[in-house]
C-alpha cells in the first residue's frame, strides 16, 4: 500500500470536503469507504442534476467526476461548475479506453483524471495531489494577500511620514549613500532656493548653491571618517548676513553600514538677535554702572583718604568694606564688558609681536605681593629663543592674571605655582601649574562656561562671577589658541594655553 498523507485536519473544513458524482454505487461507496478513512468528509450524488445542485448549496473542495453517465454527462456538468463554482478542483472518472475524454475534460478545466477500474492507492494518490495543489495555492494566495497587506500598510507609513515631514519648520534632507538627496521637505528646499522636485534624486553638491552650505559634504565625510553619531555645525550665509542656520547630521546606519545621511537644517536667526539684543543690553547697562561706579570709588578714596576731614577707625571699617564691594562690582562690570566683545567679535584691539616671556614676567611682578601675603612660591620658568606671537598685550596680560589669580585663589598657604612658558608642537604655550584644591573630573567640562562656579566647601570662601575663564577660553580663541586643563583633586591644577607663533618667527 502506498504511503499518502492524510487530509490535513488543520485546514479550513472546506478543503476537506469532497463531492463523487458517479451512477456506479460501487464506485461511490468505495471511494467514500477509502477517503473517510482519510479524514475526508465524502457526499455523493447519482447523477449529474444532483451533484449540481449539491454544488449550489455548499462548498467543496474537490469533486470526484464521473464522465459517462446518463442524463448530464461529465462535460456537460464540468461545463457548468466553471461558471457556478470555478474554483473547484475536478478529477474526472474515466472508463477504459477513453484517455481522449479525459484529456478533452483536462482542456475544459478537470484538474486531474483517475481510470476505472482504480485501486484504492491510485485513488489516494490522484485525491492527495489534488489536496496539496490546493493547499499549496491556499498558502500562496495567503501570502500574496499579506504581502498586500504589507505593501499597503507601508504605502500609509510613507505618506503619514511625508505629511509630518512636509509640515516641520526646520528643513529636512536625506541622502543616501552616494550622496544623492533622497527625501527633502519644502523647508529644506526653501533654504536650498530650490523647489522640492528638483532636487530630489539629484547629487547634494549639484543642489547647494550658497558657497557655504558646501559644509554639509564635509560634515557627511566626517562622519564617517570619525565614525560620528551626530555632529552639529552653525554658520551664517554668506548671501544673507541675516540667516543663521544651525545644522544637525546623523548617519542612517544598518548593522555598521552607513546608509545615508538626514541633515537637520535649523534657522536659528531669531535666536542669534536675542543673543545680540541681551549682549548689547548687557553692554549698555554695563557702560551705564561704570561711570557713576569709578566716581564713588573715587569718593571713597578721597574720604579714606582724610581729605575731606578726619576719618574714625569705625568708618574707616566701614569704608573698606564699601570698596571691596565697589571693586567686585568694577571687576564684575570690566567681565561683563570683555564677555561682550568677545561675543561681538571686538576683544582683539590691537595686534602687536609680543614675546611671551616678557608678559609672564609682568604677570608674577604684579601678583608677587598677593602670593606672598598667602605664603605661596610663585616661579617662573621661561623657555628660552621662545617665537614670538601676533596678539593683543592686553589681551594675554588679562589671561595671565586671570589664571595666575585663580591659582591664588585655589592653592591653600604655603602652596607652589609655578608659571612655565615654552613649546608644543606648532604653538608656544604657557602653562600655569599649581598645588591647589584641584577640579573634580565631572566639573572641569563646565569651568569654561559662563558664571559656572564649582560648588564646595573650598570655593565657597573665594568670591567671584564665573566668568573669568570663559573670558580667558574667549580671548584663546580669538587669538587661534586653545587652552587645556588637567586636574587632580587635591594634588592641583595646570592651565596650559597654546597660541601660534607670528608668522616668520620660528
Ligand atoms: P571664578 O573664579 O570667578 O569662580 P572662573 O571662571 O575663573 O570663575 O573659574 C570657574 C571655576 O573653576 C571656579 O569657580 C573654580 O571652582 C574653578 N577653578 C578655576 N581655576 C582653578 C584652579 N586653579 N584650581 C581649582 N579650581 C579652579
């Protein structure tokens, strides 16, 4: 006996349901015998008519044919299941001899022919191969469908994405990976001066006509090459003095693979006028204190002094107090006023070749008696045939003194600072050592910012804005220097600035 699968119990029951239309009761009796054996549920019908009308009233998978009967033939009944149940699988039933009748019955749409007389093998056999054709269309369409499904539920993502793309005030680009711009919104192509259609599928390059939008293939190419998150970039169009942009990029990755590149375009211009109106606010309020400021310290003096009249011990208490305030205050205002330069791009006054050994030398004579009065060593270690550098005398004494009166500042009695000019690779450096309280690790990324103060115990006794080292990174910068620092609570702290030489002084 040959080994046939069973009906699949799992199926829809329709796929199990068979119909034998034959007029030889032996024929349908044997095969409802062998297939409910099967797991097949089994009608039979006579004749023609009745298998018909057993069609019309439920649903069968497979119909077992007979060709030659009286009253309707096979063809005759097949003929009419095209139009009542096409998708029926027939297999036709045919006598000895009539191989003609059964591939003529095959051209009419039967699926399959059995000769009588069939074993009940040859009869599982032709039934099974049916079964699994169907199954396996069932499968198909199935998977078709959610494949549809699928399709269309990704065609409603990309438009919702499109509308919420299309709606963001910020500009949006994506390219991929050979740079092309894939996806823009109208924001994007607003600040490109160009309209969405006619840059989508083109290169990025092709697209930018602002010279300075050229930034954004140096930012991709940076990505990669640093193997970058994000990185963030602003600049101001040159076409328009007034539009600053603030631009965001972010690898599109798939497992390490960079697949393109979004760009975030942000107009920030409003924000930059703020930052312009609270800088000249600051400025001009500034400017306002300081005169009537210098006046009372001057008064002040005058009084102290004697000069108006004799000046009681308590007074003269009082008076000091009075100037301490009055100079902190001076000292607060002078911050403001540099901070306010450096934002407007106005600290640099004058450049000059200056030898930096000179202006450390300066720096320790004027703050040798306040290092004394602390009992702390203050050295000077100058480099020496040290080039010279273009810069702002004022400018790098300001620095100078403001790190040195850090040190001061920070370094208990009896403590050492040493003040050490030399060279680093391209730059001249001075460095400003000292074995003071030292900075924790997670405040040394904020000292640089403005009115950052460390909070603690020690510092707490120093007085001061929080502004004296972003004034300092702010003439740094402004000079093409940059400034380090490395600290160890406890142990110290050392500032080294590097600044680049005058041209043809090496
Ligand atoms: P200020 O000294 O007015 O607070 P700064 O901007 O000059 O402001 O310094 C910011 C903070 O950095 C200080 O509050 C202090 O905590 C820390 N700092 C600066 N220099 C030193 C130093 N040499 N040693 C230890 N801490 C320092």
């Amino acid at each position: 006996m040959v080994n046939t699968p069973a009906a699949n119990l799992n199926a829809p029951p329709t796929i199990r349901h068979i119909l034998v239309i034959d007029d030889d009761a032996s024929i349908r009796d044997g095969c409802v015998l062998i297939l409910t054996k099967q797991g097949f549920v089994v009608d039979t019908a006579l004749n023609g008519a009745a298998g018909l009308d057993m069609i019309r009233q439920k649903q069968y998978a497979l119909l077992l044919l007979d060709l030659k009967m009286p009253g309707l033939s096979g063809i005759e009944v097949l003929e009419r299941i095209q139009h009542l149940a096409p998708e029926l699988l027939v297999i036709v039933i045919t006598g000895y001899a009539t191989v003609e009748a059964a591939v003529d019955a095959m051209k009419r749409g039967a699926y399959d022919f059995i000769s009588k007389p069939f074993t009940p093998d040859q009869l599982r056999i032709v039934v099974n191969r049916a079964i699994t054709k169907m199954e396996l269309e069932n499968e198909a369409r199935v998977l078709r469908e959610e494949r549809e499904k699928s399709l269309r539920d990704i065609a409603t993502e990309k438009s919702k994405l499109r509308v919420i793309v299309n709606a963001l005030v910020d500009g949006v680009l994506v390219i991929n990976r050979e740079n092309h711009i894939v996806l823009n919104n109208p924001a994007a192509a607003q600040l490109l001066g160009k309209t969405m259609e006619s840059i989508v599928n083109k290169p990025l390059e092709h697209c930018i006509k602002d010279k300075d939008l050229s930034i954004l293939p140096h930012m991709v190419s940076e990505l990669q090459t640093k193997n970058l998150s994000a990185i963030c970039r602003e600049i101001t169009l040159p076409s328009d003095a007034e539009l600053h942009l603030r631009i965001h990029a972010c690898p599109i990755k798939a497992e390490d693979e960079i697949l393109g590149t979004v760009f975030v375009l942000q107009d920030i211009s409003y924000l930059k006028k703020l930052d312009r109106m609270k800088s000249d606010f600051i400025a001009m309020v500034s400017h306002e204190l300081k005169a009537p400021l210098t006046a009372i310290q001057q008064q002040i003096f005058t009084i102290a002094e004697g000069l108006l009249g004799v000046v009681t011990e308590k007074q003269n208490e009082a008076l000091s107090r009075i100037k301490i305030r009055i100079d902190n205050l001076l000292t607060l205002i002078k911050n403001l006023l540099d901070l306010s330069r450096i934002e407007a791009g106005q600290i640099v006054q004058c450049k000059e070749p200056l030898q930096l050994n000179d202006i450390a030398q300066k720096v320790v004579e004027l703050l040798s008696p306040q290092a004394a009065k602390k009992n702390i060593a203050l050295h000077l270690k100058k480099a020496k045939n040290l080039p010279l550098i273009d810069a702002d005398p004022n400018n790098m004494e300001e620095i100078f003194i403001n790190l040195v009166s850090n040190a001061l500042h920070y370094t208990p009695e009896g403590g050492h600072i040493v003040i050490k000019t030399g060279r680093q690779g391209e730059y001249v450096t001075i460095a400003v050592q000292d074995t003071g309280i030292g900075i924790k690790k997670e405040d040394i990324p904020r000292i640089f910012d403005k009115f950052y103060r460390v909070q603690s115990d020690q510092t707490r006794m120093v007085s001061g804005s929080g502004l004296g080292l972003s004034i300092v990174k702010g003439i740094v910068e402004a000079h093409f220097g940059k400034i380090d620092v490395v600290s160890q609570v406890g142990k110290g702290t050392t500032f080294t600035v590097s600044l680049p030489p005058k041209l043809n002084s090496i």
